[in-house]
C-alpha cells in the first residue's frame, strides 16, 4: 500500500468527525437563538431606561433620524 493510500481511511475518519462536529454545533447554535428570542419575546421583560449621557442621547436620535428618513423616502416611492 502506498503512503498515500495509507491516510485514505484517517481522512475519511476526520471528515465524517468533522460534520459530526458541525452539525452538533449548528444544534447548539438554534438552541441558543431559541433562549435568546424566548428572553426578548417575554412580557416580563423591562427595558434599559432612558439614556443618561451624551454618547446614548447622540445614539438614540442617530438611530431616531435614520428610521424618519427611511420612512421618509418609503413613502414617496409609493
């Protein structure tokens, strides 16, 4: 048997491992979105409060004008 011919089946090993791998994170990952959506869907749930800085005040109107402006050019495209 040649060298070459030598690593065929440790390959074949690893790349069945590896998706192995890949699936069983891929599980792991939907898991975590499920918690994270069930966290941020729950009614008791209570928000940050009202900035307190100037960096949060500037973020928030950033934020504030963006979604003006989008709605802005959505309606006088229709």
């Amino acid at each position: 048997m040649s060298p070459a011919a030598q690593w065929v089946p440790e390959l074949r090993a690893a790349s069945k491992q590896f998706g192995l791998a890949v699936r069983m994170a891929e599980v792991e990952i939907q898991k975590l979105q499920g918690t994270a959506l069930t966290g941020l869907n729950s009614p008791t749930r209570t928000s940050t409060g009202a900035p307190t800085d100037l960096f949060d005040i500037l973020l928030t109107f950033s934020d504030l004008l963006a979604k003006w402006i989008e709605h802005v050019r959505g309606t006088r495209k229709k």
